[in-house]
C-alpha cells in the first residue's frame, strides 16, 4: 500500500510563537504527515487579530460546551440541538486533513471527526459556508445520489428532493442541508472512488468547521467505513503538543506501519449510537492516589447513552460530576495551600508557580493505563503568570479530549475492535 502524505492542521486556537517558520510549502513525506497550529502563519484559519490567553481560553471552552451538547445529543439519538455562542471562529473538531476530491481533484482541508460518520463537503453555492468550496460541475468523476439509492437509505433523516436524496441536520451549533452525492476521495496518493458524501448546500449557525468535515467515526458512510478495502477499517493519529513551534504529526491510515508495541483496551458498541467509540474508563489517578469515585460515574449504558468516549474534536476533557469533583479535589489537595481562581469554565488556576507540586495523572483502562504528563491537563498562560487544570465537569458523558490525546499515538483497530494508545513525542 502507499503511503499517504496528508496535511493536519491543529485547529485549537491558543496564541502561538509566531516567530518560528515553519516553512509551509514543505511537502509531506512518506506516512509523516504536517500538522500546524490554526493561528501558525501557515494556517488558512489563523485568526486576524491575536487573542489574549484569557481570550482564547475562553473560546476553546465556548466551542468544547457546544460539541459537547453535541455530542450528548447524539447519544440520545435525533434531537434538535439549540445553537451555542456566537463568539466562536471555529468550531471543534480541531484537527483538519488535507482531501483531495473529483477528477481533476479539489483540494479541501476537512476537520477530522473520530465521533461523526459521513463527511460533509461544501459545495459551490452553498449559502453560509466559507469562499472555499468543491465545484461539483468541474468534476466528471461527480455524481448526486437518488433516492433509492442504498446510501440514502442509510441516513436516518434523508428526504426526497425531486429525484435527489436530501437531508437536513445539525454538527454542532450549525445546522446543515445537504444533498448526498458521490465523488473519488483521495487522501494523498490512494483513491476511494465513489465515495459517499455530503454536498453541502445551505450552513446556519457560524460555527461548522469552514472546509467540511471528515467523519471518522464507524457507522457505515464513514471515511473508515467507505475505505475499508484500502485501510482495513484501521487508523491512528498522533496529535503534537499546541505549544510546540513544529506542529507537525502523523496520521497513519491502514495496518502498515501501526505500532507493534502497544497496549489496547476493548472499543464498546453503543447499538443506539455506532458512530461513537466508547471505552471503558474504570478509573482515574493522581500521582500515585487512585481516586475514590463512585463506579457509576463511568458506567456504559448504552440506553442512556452514559459511558466514556474518545473524541478529536472536543478540546478539553469533561468528567461527569462525581469523578470530576473528586478528581479535582485530589488535585487540589496536591497542591496545598496554594489559592484557587477560576477561568470561565475551569475551577481549579492557580496564580502561583506550581508546577513542582504537580503530580501525573493517569486514566486507567481494562489493559492499559494512560499517564499523562502535565501539559496533557495543565495549560499555561504565555506569560506562565495562569495556570488551570484543563477539565472541567459534563453532564452525562466522560469525554477524552484532544488535549489529553496529545503526544499520544492513538490506534483505532476497529475490526479487533480495540482501541491502542502509547506515549509518542510528535511534536
Ligand atoms: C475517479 O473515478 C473514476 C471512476 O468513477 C475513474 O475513472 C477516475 O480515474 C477516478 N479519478 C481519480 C482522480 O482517481
Ligand atoms: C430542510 O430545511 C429546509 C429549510 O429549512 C426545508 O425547506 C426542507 O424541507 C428541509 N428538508 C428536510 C428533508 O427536512
Ligand atoms: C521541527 O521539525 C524538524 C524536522 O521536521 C526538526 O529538524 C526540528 O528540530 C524541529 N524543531 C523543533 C523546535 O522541534
Ligand atoms: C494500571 O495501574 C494500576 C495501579 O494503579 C495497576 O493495578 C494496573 O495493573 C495497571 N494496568 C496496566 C494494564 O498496566
């Protein structure tokens, strides 16, 4: 098999060191792929003016509670999601891969989603999207679906529009109409011809992800689902650090060239929700304290759809109340008496160095534990004056965050239904 030479781009929106080139014309190389920053200069989404650290935080968080009543209602099968903020430049999902689509090929970057299935393209005319779009009228590759066609079929809220296969939704605060058309999808050197997407013809709500969006997720219109005869159902990314002034990791598409040596715990099947990768977190520690939480904090219910997913496009992690109070609690008593401030969402910043005091933390699997190192679950104002525990308190879902994610590669072996993860610097 090839290998693929894709471009990341990390989208989460903190101020960065500008002062750094990062030379963005550099072509990627072999399976390496190149991640940036969304406000690195290479980034077409870097923000016109700087944000303030405060600023920026408080976006992230912005965008985070949207996705994450998102994500609930996906759990909760077909509901209406009211639209979040209008404060926000980018919705998450925060990582955007360089796609190739038609013949002669459009280049898109699509935002990577591990918890949404179809991808969804901007098509020329579409109201509300951003200026970049793909011409279906330049492709001869392109056609629109029917009605009867089997795919259509496969979406739940499909509708008939003249002969054409529609359908409306919601992806974050957004809600999208599209119509479900078939182009070849080329990440790179391989193509998936006739690959099943969205055409995007109308975008309400400000915060879809301006390039589209390429679902990652399991369900059967998914990117993982559509190529399964080239990647055998099989990925990983490895997400660098946002402090980094590199930027670059790597996202592995197929079973060549996936890590031999690494620990994985069971993927678990929501039947309500298959697009979601659930695992089972059964436990979180501090420093070497495993933390007293209640086990119904992380139990999988697949009814109410309560449980622990791994998601990319969420920034933060979000424990449901009881382990996150507890962790929090546990983390705050490492501390001692160092005062605690809050910062919109997050109740535990600290104003004083602390970083001596900072035990690890470490989420635990069936099969493997997952320590992470404090820039997994501290951020840091520019000037080190602010410092804040990374996670704040969900609702109902346990959601593990890109952030936690970083420098982790992350394998998702979906016909084992396994999910791997081992510490890997990409940054
Ligand atoms: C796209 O698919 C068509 C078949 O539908 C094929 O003839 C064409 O070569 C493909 N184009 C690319 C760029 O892969
Ligand atoms: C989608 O929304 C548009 C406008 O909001 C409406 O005209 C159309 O009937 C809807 N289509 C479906 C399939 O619900
Ligand atoms: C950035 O990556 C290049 C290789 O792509 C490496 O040579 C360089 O040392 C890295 N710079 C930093 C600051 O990590
Ligand atoms: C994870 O850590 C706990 C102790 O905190 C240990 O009992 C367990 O065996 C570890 N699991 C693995 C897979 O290493």
């Amino acid at each position: 098999m090839e290998a693929l030479h894709l471009i990341l781009l990390f989208l989460v929106s903190l101020t960065v060191v500008h002062s750094l080139n990062p030379n963005c014309g550099l072509p990627s190389q072999g399976s390496t792929l190149r991640v940036y920053h969304v406000s690195s200069p290479c980034s077409p989404f870097r923000p016109k003016t700087t944000l303030s650290w405060e600023e920026s935080v408080l976006q992230m968080q912005a965008d985070d509670k949207t996705r994450l009543v998102y994500l609930t209602s996906l759990v909760a099968g077909r509901s209406f999601v009211p639209i979040g903020s209008g404060r926000q430049i980018i919705q998450s999902p925060t990582y955007i891969v360089k796609a190739n689509i038609g013949t002669p090929a459009q280049s898109l970057l699509m935002a990577l989603d591990t918890s949404t299935d179809m991808a969804l393209v901007p098509c020329a005319g579409c109201v509300g999207c951003s200026s970049s779009t793909f011409d279906s009228t330049k492709s001869v590759s392109f056609s629109s679906l029917a009605c009867g066609a089997d795919q259509c079929k496969q979406v739940q809220s499909s509708s008939c529009l003249g002969t054409t296969c529609s359908l409306n939704m919601t992806y974050g605060g957004s809600t999208v109409a599209a119509n479900l058309a078939q182009d070849n999808l080329t990440l790179a050197t391989d193509s998936v011809i006739g690959y099943s997407f969205s055409c995007i013809k109308n975008v309400a709500g400000g915060s879809f992800p301006p390039q589209g969006v390429l679902g990652l997720g399991r369900g059967p219109l998914s990117f993982v689902s559509q190529s399964k005869s080239l990647y055998s159902s099989t990925f990983s990314y490895c997400l660098p650090s946002f402090k980094s002034s590199n930027f670059s990791g790597t996202l592995r598409l197929g079973l060549n060239g996936q890590p031999k040596n690494i620990k994985f715990t069971p993927l678990l099947v929501n039947p309500r929700r298959t697009s979601l990768y659930y695992v089972n977190l059964i436990g979180i520690r501090v420093g070497s304290k495993v933390v007293n939480i209640p086990p119904g904090a992380f139990a999988f219910n697949p009814n109410t759809g309560g449980g622990t997913i791994i998601d990319s496009g969420t920034v933060f992690t979000r424990l449901v109340d009881a382990a996150y109070t507890a962790v929090r609690d546990e983390f705050r008593r490492r501390m001692g008496k160092a005062v605690v401030s809050s910062l919109g969402g997050f109740d535990t910043c600290y104003t004083v160095p602390i970083g001596r005091h900072v035990p690890t933390m470490t989420f635990m699997f069936p099969g493997l534990n997952m320590s992470l190192p404090q820039d997994n679950f501290l951020i840091h104002s520019s000037s080190g004056s602010t410092t804040c525990l990374a996670m704040s308190a969900s609702p109902a879902l346990n959601v593990i965050a890109n952030m936690q994610q970083q420098n982790h590669r992350v394998l998702f072996d979906i016909p084992n239904s396994r999910l791997g993860i081992s510490r890997e610097i990409c940054s």
